[in-house]
C-alpha cells in the first residue's frame, strides 16, 4: 500500500512468543524484537549501543509457525510494515511501541545453523501437531540463552537471559482500546 513505511529489522528475539485468539477466531502471535547495534568508540574500541525494542505482529497460520518455532534469544531477521502503536494505561499515562506487522520472520544463520519443516495444512502426517506454546512462564523451559545457574524461577530475574531488559516488560499485555487486540482466550491458556 502507499504511504507504509517497510522495514526490515536484525535483531533476538525477547521472549516466546505469546498466541491470542480474537474475537472473530484469528489467531495473533506477538513477542518483542531487540536490537543492539555495534558501535566503535576511538578511546574505547567497539562496544554494545543502546538496545531498540520492537513489538512483532503475525497473524493466523503464520502466527503458529512463529510460535512454534522462535524462543527467547533466537537471532531473527523481520521484514514487514512499521507504525506506532498508542495507548493510555489504566493510571493515565501515554505509551507508544514501534510495532512491526511482519510478513516474513527468519532465523539468522550468520550465529548458527537451522532445519525446516514444512507445515501442510489440514494434513495429520505423523499425528497431532505440536500444541500451542503456552504462555505460562513456570512451564517453559530453560533456553540456551539462560546463564548458568538461572534456570527455573530465576530465569524470569532481569538480565538473566543475557539479552538487554526490555523497557516495555510488563506492558506487552493487549490494550483494550485497540479492536485488533480484544482476547477472548489465550490460546493454550485457562
């Protein structure tokens, strides 16, 4: 369409994707995007920038192809149409997000190596499809990206995963202002 701004972002995936179900019954899968850029300093030599945040959208069959696949940590490149997503919280403040609605999420293979599996719609080959991830942070399990000695409750702590904290930890939850964001269920969840 005219006028969107296309973008395409490199960056690590800030947690698992979390799946919602609209009212209408489509499916919305969102996780966050941070990105580091490497920044050369003269007295210094090259160091960590400051750590930019995302908001990645991707709808229905896409949606469980991401939230099967991506974990907290996982490197991703992300294409698809940048806008600014708006809110008041409940207290009266004003929050923004970038929000990326993605047509194309990949894992980058400039850090490590990856299988495909195409998914056949309709199709039961070897049985039931893999369950939706759920969303309940006690039942995941460690990533790779996890430092030594924080598995299990501490893996929630700030920091522990070794990515940059997220800024908008907390606030990742649907706005009920935005149509688009109405849950009916979680998809997974009780």
């Amino acid at each position: 369409m005219p006028n969107e701004t296309q973008v395409t972002v490199r960056g690590f995936v800030g947690g698992p994707p979390l799946v919602f179900v609209t009212p209408r019954g489509n499916r919305l899968a969102r996780f966050r995007l941070g990105t580091t850029p490497r920044v050369r300093d003269a007295t210094e030599g090259w160091r960590d920038g400051s750590t930019d945040w995302y908001t990645v959208k991707v709808w229905n069959d896409f949606a469980d192809n991401v939230s099967r696949s991506l974990d907290k940590g996982t490197p991703v490149i992300v294409r698809g149409t940048l806008t600014v997503e708006t809110w008041t919280t409940d207290d009266g403040q004003d929050r923004s997000s970038p929000t990326i609605t993605a047509d194309s999420v990949g894992v980058e293979l400039n850090t490590g190596t990856a299988s495909f599996t195409r998914v056949v719609r309709g199709a039961r080959i070897g049985g039931e499809p893999p369950a939706p991830r759920t969303t309940d942070a006690a039942q995941l399990a460690p990533t790779p990206w996890d430092l030594p000695g924080t598995a299990g409750e501490d893996a929630a702590a700030p920091g522990a995963s070794g990515l940059p904290d997220d800024p908008a930890d907390g606030a990742f939850e649907p706005q009920p202002d935005d149509p688009a964001e109405e849950v009916l269920a979680e998809v997974g969840g009780s």
